[in-house]
C-alpha cells in the first residue's frame, strides 16, 4: 500500500477485556516496530519484527501485551486484560530493511481508551 | 545509556520567522538521527534525516545541524507557516536502538 495502516482508528474497551490492534506495514518492509505514546508524551518503544521474528521484544510492559507477525505483512498487538494505564495511543511503524540507519515510516495510531 | 531530549517543551514562534528546535543526545555513539513532525491526531511524519558524517544536510524550508562535539541536534524551519504547528521529534539510532526524544509543540502565532 502506499503507507502503514492501522486499524481500528479509535477503541474503547472496558477494564478486563482484551483487545487486538492491526498494523498493515508498506509492502517490502522486512521491519516492523510498535510503539505506545500516552497523551503528551513521547514514543515508547514496545517491540521490533524483522520478518515475522521479534528480535527485540524488550520493551512489552508485561506479559499482557504480545504481538506477532505473519511474514513480512500485517502484525496484531493484543493487550490481555486490559488496564486503565493501558489508555494510550498504540503506533505502528515499518522500515525498507535492518533497524539502524533505516527511516521508519508511521501508521496514524490506534487511540485506545479503557473504561 | 541512550537517552535523547529535547531543550524546551514548547516553542511559539510569529508566522513568518525561523523556528530553530533543539534536541541533545548523550551517546557519542549515536550515528543516525531523524526528525518527524507529529500534527494532531496523526501519527509521526518522517522530514529530515542526517548521518554521523555530515554537519549539516537541507531539505525544503527545514535544515538540520549536528554538533557531535556537544552532541547536539538542531532543526530550523525556515519562514514558519500555520501548517507547520506539530509537535517536533528528534531520534538517534545506535546499535539496534532507536530511541525518541519527548518532543517539542511547535505553535505558529499569526
């Protein structure tokens, strides 16, 4: 495609339920990387693909959050029991190849509110 | 280890005038560094990139600066528009990490 989709745009969820984000990287983007930015804040690193290997998951908060990818296309991140700190815009990037010295280009978000 | 900031918070500038942001790193590692612009309800635009080995690289009304001696980032965007209030992202890679500053809100007084 010719940018990095997410879906959905907008989310609310009740405390306790569990919720699964979509990333559609650009196409022949080997790398994929998700991030959490709460209001006002900057850009919290969460997990990195390289292909459908996560190489560097060392930013996932807690064992609630997990993300996979099928090959080198769409990526869910899936939040389990969702908590009321999870609130937060979740953001999706992807990259031509390696994970230094490659532009990472950004999806618009998915705005999570949990109730 | 890494961490990239970012001076001020805010920065309001008359429409019309030269912005200049500013972002320090402390890794002298740190070979890559990118700026992205953030508008409201979007998600981080890519503007200007600049490698280790340059000082200085140009795009179209916005240039970026590195000082690596005071490892120190800067971007000027020339004749500030209304279009051009956002929110203002240096980054540094280094190794696999890629790391983001907090940002800056750009706002374009008219």
């Amino acid at each position: 495609g010719a940018g990095v989709s997410q879906s959905p745009s907008n989310k609310v969820t009740e405390k306790g339920k569990d919720v699964e984000l979509r990333c559609d990287p650009i196409s022949g983007h080997t790398a994929l990387y998700w991030y959490r930015q709460r209001l006002g804040q900057g850009l919290e690193f969460l997990i990195y693909f390289q292909g459908n290997s996560a190489p560097d998951k060392s930013g996932l908060p807690s064992d609630r959050f997990s993300a996979e990818r099928t090959g080198e296309s769409v990526s869910t991140l899936t939040i389990q029991r969702t908590q009321q700190e999870d609130s937060a815009v979740y953001l999706c990037a992807s990259s031509l190849g390696g994970r230094s010295r490659e532009t990472q280009y950004f999806g618009p978000g998915t705005r999570l509110l949990v109730l | 280890g890494e961490s990239v900031g970012l001076h001020l918070p805010t920065l309001s500038v008359q429409e019309g005038d030269n912005s200049i942001i500013n972002c320090a790193y402390s890794n002298s590692a740190s070979d890559y560094f990118i700026w992205y612009k953030q508008e409201s309800g979007k998600g981080p635009q890519f503007i200007i990139d600049i490698r280790s080995n340059m000082d200085k690289r140009q795009g179209q009304r916005v240039t970026v600066l590195l000082n690596k001696t005071v490892k120190h980032l800067s971007l000027q965007i020339a004749a500030t528009q209304p279009g051009d209030s956002a929110v203002y992202f240096c980054a540094s890679t280094y190794g696999q990490n890629f790391v983001f500053g907090p940002g800056t809100r750009l706002s374009v007084l008219p």
